[in-house]
C-alpha cells in the first residue's frame, strides 16, 4: 500500500513538473512571437519610410529633369532661329550677288 501510495505521489508530482515545465515553454514560445510581430511591425514601419524617401527623391529627380529639358528646348529653339536667321540673309545675299550679275 505504501509502495502503492509513493509511486502515485511521484506520478503526480512528475506530471505537475512536467505541466510547470509547459508551461514555462508555453511562455518562452509566447514571448518569441511577441516579439516577433514587434519586430515585424518595425520592419514595415522602416520600410514604409524608406519606400516614400524613395519615392520623394524620385519626384525630385524628375522635376529636375523636367526643368533640364525646358531649359534644353529653350536653348535649341534660340539657336534653331538664329540658325533660320542666318540662313535667311545668306540666301538673301547669294540671291542679290546673283541677281546683280
């Protein structure tokens, strides 16, 4: 009987420190993913931010580069009708040396 009676205690001890030891991993394993969606959630959040800076540098290359190229035609329309100019009064003057022969 008393065999009887110390084995059940040890079976019910051994299975109170197996719950206890759950439990403690159950914790541990709470706690990981706790921190896991933390760090996930930063992770977005960086992410996000760096996803508009880009996005912001990107508007303001663009602008440049609009504002290069108006510059650019501004610069090839002058030199365009000055070249027109020039041609002008060239043919102007080959005619009138042609027509005063």
């Amino acid at each position: 009987m008393k065999k009887a009676f110390v084995l059940a205690a040890l079976i019910g001890l051994s299975s109170v420190a197996y719950a206890q030891e759950q439990t403690k991993t159950e914790k541990a394993v709470e706690e990981t993913k706790s921190d896991a969606r933390k760090a996930k959630r930063e992770l977005k959040k960086d992410a996000k931010k760096a996803g508009d800076d880009i996005e912001d540098g990107a508007e303001k290359v663009g602008d440049g580069i609009e504002k290069g190229a108006k510059k650019t035609k501004r610069g090839a329309d002058k030199a365009y009708d000055a070249t027109k100019k020039e041609a002008k009064e060239v043919r102007d003057d080959v005619k009138k040396k042609v027509d005063d022969k």
